[in-house]
C-alpha cells in the first residue's frame, strides 16, 4: 500500500510541476496531456494542453497532479505541504521562491520551534509550510 500526495490545478500544472522541478530539486517522472489521450476519448476544444497525469518525485516524496476545468478548480483549503529543509538559508530561498505571486499566511520568521518557519498558498493555489526545525 502507497499513500501518495494529488493535486489539482485550475489549467496551470504543467507549469507548477515544471516550477517544483527547478525550484525544489523535483524530477517529473510523467506529464500526460488530453492531446495524448487514446482516439476514443473525445477532448473538448480548447484543452488539448490540460495535464491529465503529471508524477513527479521532490524532497523523497511521489507528487501527483493533474488539471481541472478553471470553473471547477477550488484553491487547497485546508491541507498543507509540509516541506522540511536542511538550513536556514534554503527555507529563506525556498520562501521567497514559493511567495513570489502567492500569498503569504505566516511569513518566514524565527520560532521557539524552528529557526524558520512559514506558511503560505503559492501562486498555483499550493498551500506549503517551511521549516527547518530546531535541534531537538
């Protein structure tokens, strides 16, 4: 048994997993477009470049994701990606990276718990937390 993450995107996950991949360190294993789809499958003008399989690997994790037609799409809610980082300065990096046309929930600071943490919606609709926790 597997537990993997999926996330849908409102037109635009190619360009977050290509994002991901040259940002965070991804590699995309699969990046499937309705253009791709078999004969029988009828695909609406239009969206012959909407991802309808995209995996990729990031930070030791399996990343699915794929995209929904924009009337359907809601931004993520209430689940985050918790991603953990190895230094101070690569959350800064990270942070600024993902914040950039986003918005920002907790900016990046200093914490009792982390020496960075932050949370934030990126500007595919993503919902992220950084941190890089203090020694325990």
């Amino acid at each position: 048994m597997k537990l993997y993450t999926h996330l849908n995107f409102g037109g635009n996950c190619e360009e977050a997993f290509r994002f991901y991949e040259k940002h965070l360190g991804g590699k995309i294993t699969t990046m499937m477009k309705q253009s791709q789809l078999p004969a029988q499958y009828e695909v609406p003008p239009g969206s012959e470049n909407a991802v309808v399989h995209a995996r990729m690997n990031v930070a030791g994790v399996e990343l699915i994701g794929n995209d929904v037609p924009p009337n359907y799409f809601k931004p993520i809610r209430s689940s985050y990606l918790f991603l953990t980082v190895d230094s101070p300065e690569a959350a800064d990096k990270i942070y600024a990276l993902l914040a950039e046309g986003g918005e920002i929930g907790m900016p990046i600071a200093e914490t009792f718990f982390a020496s960075r943490f932050a949370q934030l919606r990126d500007r595919f609709g993503t919902l992220w937390t950084i941190i890089h926790p203090r020694p325990m």
